[in-house]
C-alpha cells in the first residue's frame, strides 16, 4: 500500500509473544501472559463489504485491520496488543517500498487452556 494518510496512524499497538510471565509464588509455576516486544502507530483499515463477507466465509469474527508503516519485525507468530484487547496477527500484506504500509488483519486471541 503506497497511499495512507498519516495524520489517521494515532493509535498505539503492542507486537509481542505469549510467553512465561511471573512465578506464581503459591506454587511456583509461571504464569503465561503477554510480553511485549516492540510498539508501533497504527491506523484503523476499514473493510469493503466484499472483505468482511469473505472473512466470515472463512469463520473469521472478531476481525480488524490496521495500517502500520512498514516494519520487517512484524509476521504472523506474533499477538498484537490494542487498548486491553489482545488479537493474533492473521495476515500481513507487507509492501517494502519507499514510505510503504502495511495492512495487518488481526483476528481476536483466544487463550486455550
């Protein structure tokens, strides 16, 4: 994506891992939780009807999609922390350009276990 007005990238993310947080000091075990491992400013990405339609086809609610400029350290391993909410990266379609962006669709984090 070449084009992306820059005065609409004013919120702020968290890209991390869920990964062993503090030792519960009850048993000794650690607790699993976000860790955060860089921060960027992020745009929202508004969906046409067809994207949305397409992303239910493929049983994905809870869907968003941001615009961040171009950044290598982002891929799909990583969980993307917005406000309280905690979503993993589903896609990203990168441009590495010159003043390139990136439009990330995150899809809702589901703890298991």
């Amino acid at each position: 994506m070449k084009t992306y007005d820059v005065s609409r990238m004013k919120h702020r993310c968290q890209f991390g891992v869920y990964g062993n947080g503090e030792m519960n000091p009850n048993t000794g075990a650690f607790v699993s939780k976000f860790v955060p491992q860089f921060s960027l400013w992020f745009g929202e990405y508004s969906q046409t009807i067809n994207q949305q339609i397409t992303l239910t086809g493929d049983n994905l609610t809870d869907t968003k999609m941001i615009v961040v400029r171009h950044n290598e350290q982002v891929n799909q391993q990583q969980l993307v922390k917005v406000g309280d909410t905690l979503y993993r990266v589903n896609n990203v379609a990168d441009d590495d350009g010159i003043n390139s962006f990136d439009v990330i669709t995150l899809v809702r984090y589901q703890k298991h276990g």
